[in-house]
C-alpha cells in the first residue's frame, strides 16, 4: 500500500515507509491508562509523506533513518491529517 491510498479509519494491509523525521517521545494519560509514544513522519518509495505514531513498547524500536514496515495496522485522522500505526493488532518491523 502507498500513502496516496490511505483512507481514515480504515485498515492497512502492509505498508513500508522510511523515517524521515522523529519528535522527542512524551508520556500519555487518559481514562484507559498511560504510557509513552511518538510522532514520526514516514516516506514512501513515491516521496510522499505521512504521520506515524508508535505507541509503548514501539518507541524505542524506531530512530530516524530506519526502514518500518507495518503489517495489519490502522489509518487515523488527527487535526485533518491522515496518520498511521499499528493500531490494536498490527505489527511493526523495523529495517525489513
């Protein structure tokens, strides 16, 4: 999948993005709990651009630079922009 085909709320089969940059981790809390993620800005092959969250144990599995593929993640909208993750179920390699 390329991020010209990425639709809010809705799933991603596979797709690979570079990490072109990365904002410093920060802690999170709500009602259902607390912990940690970061915002990231991936490229596809095409150049184009699109916002990544890694949640928890996934922050420090990312630095800039690397290769990540997310397999059954999850498409997201925040501020009217598309983001990505791996959602609830998804998995993340990272330099695949």
């Amino acid at each position: 999948m390329m991020i010209k085909d990425l639709e809010a709320r809705k799933p991603i089969d596979s797709i690979e993005l570079e990490i072109v940059d990365m904002e410093e981790p920060r802690e999170w809390s709500n009602h259902r709990g607390s912990g940690r993620l970061v915002s990231a800005t991936g490229k596809d092959t095409d150049g184009n651009t699109v916002k990544v969250t890694f949640w928890n144990d996934d922050v420090d599995k990312v630095k800039k630079g690397d290769k990540i593929k997310i397999e059954n993640g999850w498409a997201s909208e925040f501020n009217g922009e598309i983001q990505v993750s791996t959602g609830r179920f998804g998995k993340l390699t990272v330099n695949p």
